[in-house]
C-alpha cells in the first residue's frame, strides 16, 4: 500500500451474522443500570445456514402441525462495487446483479468456509468505537427519530438479554484454520480491525419491536407461546449493521483464505472512487432478499422465526431447547417484512464444554505411565 490522502472503508454486515467483540458493547453494573463497554477487537462469524432447517421445537411435534416453521436457505454472500476493484489473484466472482436498492452494479462471491481479513498484517488501524448511546429511559422500544440513538449499536440484539447462558461465544471459533470451518458450521470468518460500528437500518425502519421467547408445540400441534413475563428484548432490531474505518492509504487488500490455507489463499486491491468509499458488503440472506426489490419478494416463512437459532451453537452453553426466537412485533399485520433476519451480540469468547474436556483428556493421557 501507498501513501495518499486515505479513504473510507465501509463495511456492511446484513443477515444472519453473530457479533463477537473481545468485550460486551454493553452490560449491566452493580444497580442493574445498562452501561456502554469497552471492546477493543471484533470478529463476525457467519454461520452456514445454505441448507435449510426446520425450527428445532418443531423436530418432535406431538400432533398435526400446519404451517412448521423453518428456516429458508441462506447465502453467505460478499459484494463489491466493480470500479472498486483494482485488481484481484483467485478471487472467484460468481455472478453479477444490479442493486435493487441504488440501481449500481455489485459482483457477487460467495463466501465458502472462508476467512476474511484486510492488509497485510502491518498496517495501523484506527481503534474500534460504536455508537453507545442508552435510551433515557432505557426501557424504550423504539429509535424514534434523534440521529444519535438511532445510529446507536444498542438496538443489535444481544445474547446476554436474550438467552443469558448462551451470551459466550466458543473461543475455538475465533482462532480455528478455516480447514475446520465446515466441520464447525463456519461459513466465514471477518475480522475486523478497527473502525466505528453503528447501525445502518432496522427491520420496519425502527417503527415496530420485538418480543423473543421459547416455544413449543402442544399436543394439538398448536404452538405454545411463554407468558409475557418470560418475553425478553422489547426492543427494535437493527439488522445492517456498519463499519467505517479510515484508511490512511490509497488502497486496501482484501484477503480470502479457504480450507486449502495462505497457500491457496486469494485476495483484491481495493480503491476508492471520486467519493473517496469503498463499500464491502456481507450478506448472511436469502438469496431473493438480496438481489430483488422487496415488492418482488417471495411470502415470508412462518414466525416464530427460526433464523435467529443458528447463533445458538456458536455458544459455551449446553442448555436445553428450544432455543428463544423472535416471536412476534409490535406490528401484527403479515407481510413479508415481518421476518427480521438480524444479526445477534454475543458478550465476547470463553473456552466451551468440549474444548475443556478434550483438554482434559490430553492431561490425563500424559499423565499416564
């Protein structure tokens, strides 16, 4: 990379991607009041959710079920703007479309069980940020229209209000060679090396919210809603999340390694435009829900949604299903929005259950006469 007057480096995440800082974006202190954290490092993990699944209370029902929920396949998806691209070394572009939002043409890769970084190991990033600010009171459900609390990485739905146990993420999945992805249920990999997160957008645009819950089916097959005291979240959902990042330089690589490891890695030089942007886009979506308009839209799949459970095995818990998913909003008309299709905040990383005993079992191997 080459001196220059720098540019900005626009991340955006959208789907079903878990969020994993070193630290929480936000806790509870002493009095139980929310507080902003600290974080320092960040990683994306996008689950491998290309097949589809059934929603897991839905795997022994006691009765006739209509309309079973499920989850839809999902692609992991990387876009880039083609004048962006100043060059590229085995970088697979595997189709183009027209943004159906902006009308710019984007090149499509997907991203199959690789890892995702940025430089060359060298270069100085600015320090990760995120907009922090707390509703005053914190119990309101809504953005409402003051740009600072909308942009605020508070309405990112987080696992430690959502399913307190499942809140750790598996720390073997921070640092495991994507030679192990699938086996793990890795599609991709980012890490992110700084910048300023915040949201970008919401389901409904921030005018409705969300209650999440465990569900089961009844013996007449009908599902079986928690009391509105177990109802969790309350909140909107921001489900585009962003990442600017201020680069000092004329250009940035872009670097792709899949199973095969550095040696069968690929990458792409990256330029900013007259705007001074390059915008990477990340998709965990359905595949219509990223190159359609959405009055073009297939009918969405039954809520609850079972999108939301694909974050649960990435989790140190081994608690018993099924897993909590957003039930139902504030707004109750069907359509095809009504789905959120969010990513989720896990508090940071500890070792698991199965990292623990494996560890064990090698003590005790050599420990033996």
């Amino acid at each position: 990379m080459s001196d220059g007057d720098g540019f900005t480096l626009r991340l955006v995440f959208e789907g079903i991607c878990a969020f994993v800082p070193d630290s929480p974006f936000f806790y509870r202190d002493g009095q139980g009041k929310s507080q902003a954290g600290n974080p320092s490092s960040l990683a994306v993990l996008l689950p491998d959710v290309r097949s589809a699944g059934i929603a897991n209370w839905e795997t022994q029902p006691a009765g006739k079920v209509e309309d079973p929920c499920y989850r839809a396949s999902h692609a992991p998806l990387l876009s880039l703007n083609p004048g962006n691209v100043a060059g590229s070394s085995g970088m697979l572009v595997h189709g183009f479309f027209n943004d159906p939002q902006t009308g710019e043409m984007r090149v499509l890769h997907v991203l199959d069980n690789e890892a995702l970084t940025f430089g060359d190991g060298t270069s100085v990033w600015p320090q990760l940020s995120f907009e922090s600010t707390i509703p005053d009171p914190e119990t309101l459900p809504l953005p409402g229209t003051c740009p600072q609390l909308r942009s605020s990485l508070w309405w990112l739905p987080r696992l430690s209000e959502i399913s307190p146990a499942h809140q750790w993420c598996d720390a073997r999945l921070l640092t495991a060679p994507p030679a192990k992805f699938k086996e793990l249920g890795v599609a991709c990999r980012i890490d992110v090396p700084g910048g300023h997160l915040s949201t970008a957008a919401f389901n409904k645009d921030g005018t409705e919210f969300w209650n999440y819950g465990s569900v089961t089916r009844g013996a007449d097959g009908k599902l079986q809603y928690p009391p509105d005291d177990l109802q969790v979240w309350r909140k909107a959902i921001g489900n585009e999340i962003l990442c600017e990042i201020e680069i000092p330089d004329t250009e940035v690589v872009l670097n792709l390694v899949n199973k095969g490891g550095a040696s069968a890695s690929a990458s792409a030089t990256l330029r900013p435009g007259a705007d001074g942007i390059v915008e990477v886009r990340i998709a965990n979506a359905e595949l219509d829900a990223v190159i359609l308009r959405p009055e073009s839209l297939p009918s969405a799949t039954p809520l609850p949604d079972a999108d939301f459970q694909a974050f649960y095995p990435f989790a140190t818990a081994s608690e018993t299903t099924p897993w909590p998913a957003p039930l139902f909003s504030s707004d109750p008309r069907p359509g095809i929005h009504a789905k959120p299709c969010s990513g989720g905040a896990f508090s940071g990383s500890r070792v698991g259950p199965a990292a623990k005993a494996a560890k064990g079992s090698k003590a005790a191997k050599a420990a033996k006469p």
